[in-house]
C-alpha cells in the first residue's frame, strides 16, 4: 500500500517526505485554510508539489460542472501533474467524465459507499477516496466500504486506485492495508504514531547504554595499561 500525506503543512510534509516513505500528498480546503492566510494557495501547492516530487491531489472548490473544469485547468496551469480532486457529486461525475476524457487524473473525494466508488470509477476517476473516519464518527463502518469495494474492484476487474482517507489512528492504516486499499493518505501525527513503538525506544536506549558502559570500559583498561 502506497502512502500518502494528508497535509497542507510544510513542516509535516517536509519532515515526512525526508524520511522516504511517502509518494505523494493530498491537500483539501480545510486543510489550506488551517495555514497561514498571508501565503498564496498557489505558492502553497506548488512548494508542496516541490517537496514531495510524486503524486499531488488538489480540490476544487467549485460546484458545478463547468466551473469545476475551469478550476481543474487553473490548478494544472500551475503544474500540469496536478490530480484533480473533484468532490462525489453528480456534477462531479459529469467533469470527472469530461477531465478523464482528456487524460487528466482525478481524485474523487467525499466517498462513503460502494456505489458512490463504482460511480466515480465509471466516470472515469483514477482514484476513489473512502473517507473511514467520517463513516466510523457516524457508528458505520468506514473499512468495510473499502472492504466491499476492493472485493468489487477484484470481481470486476476494475482499475482505478482505491485510496483510504479519512484516516484518524494507526489501526486505520494497519485495516486498511489488510482490506487491500492501494493507497493511504494519513495526517502526519499518525504516520509518525505508526512509525513508534516502544520496545524500538527501549531496545535502542539499552544498545547504546552498553555500547558506552563498554567504551568507558576499554578506556578505563587503556587508562590502567599506559
Ligand atoms: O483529505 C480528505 C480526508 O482525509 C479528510 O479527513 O479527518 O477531515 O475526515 P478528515
């Protein structure tokens, strides 16, 4: 399962992006409007493409068909590897449909069923994104949708990448890649709660406490021997 950063953070996507495992970053208007309001959304997106070289979604604002079209051509003026994240709407499909036909990526977002993935898929999106979290917030079940949805994508012998959003905790990660979602996109403190475990911490500290204790060890013996 690839990962991806949920972020419009520059020092979360810096940081993560330093330590290699990530291929891309997904941004959306909530996450832009948490940063800093003097810097432009364009600058923004664009140093974010810049520090993680991969995959870079970006969502439209706009609600209807056309303005969606106009808003995907603006973001891929700014760099034409842009992935368009058009909301799961019926006029979403219909510029998904118009975008795809053009060979522009896009990234439907705001997905909470398995219709709603196949729609998007049929549309022509090359990403569908099942937002877990939101589901779970309402007593669903975020994974299964992901579930049901790769087990139609195997029957089906569909294409389109299925990307777990929405992610709030590691065990959302460790669920999704076991219900064979291609791609996670995760908030930067649960990648980094993903990455720790204490017996690494302890089995660390014991390594290097013993690698001193024999330092001073030696020294003190070279010490005794001059
Ligand atoms: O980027 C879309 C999604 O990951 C948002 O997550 O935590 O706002 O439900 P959240």
């Amino acid at each position: 399962m690839e990962l991806y950063i949920d972020s419009a953070n520059l020092d979360h996507i810096k940081h993560a992006a330093s330590l290699g495992i990530l291929t891309g970053v997904t941004t959306n208007p909530s996450l832009l409007a948490k940063e800093d309001p003097a810097v432009d959304v364009r600058d923004r997106i664009l140093e974010i493409h810049n520090i993680v070289g991969g995959h870079c979604s970006v969502e439209v604002v706009a609600t209807e068909t056309d303005a969606m079209i106009a808003e995907a051509d603006e973001i891929l003026s700014w760099f034409p590897q842009a992935t368009i994240k058009i909301p799961m709407i019926p006029a979403g499909l219909a510029a998904t449909h118009q975008l795809a036909g053009r060979n522009i990526p896009v990234n439907m977002t705001l997905i909470f069923s398995a219709t709603q993935a196949l729609a998007a898929n049929n549309a022509g999106a090359r990403y569908v994104s099942i937002f877990l979290g939101r589901l779970d917030d309402i007593a669903n079940s975020g994974i299964q949708v992901v579930r049901d949805t790769r087990e139609i994508w195997e029957r089906q012998g569909l294409d389109s990448k299925i990307l777990a959003a929405s992610l709030r905790h590691p065990m959302h990660l460790l669920e999704a890649a076991k219900a064979g979602a291609h791609i996670s996109t995760t908030p930067y403190q649960v990648i980094m709660q993903s990455l720790k475990h204490p017996l690494t911490d302890n089995g660390l500290e014991k390594f290097l406490a013993d690698y001193h204790k024999m330092q001073a060890e030696i020294a003190e013996l070279r010490s005794e021997l001059a």
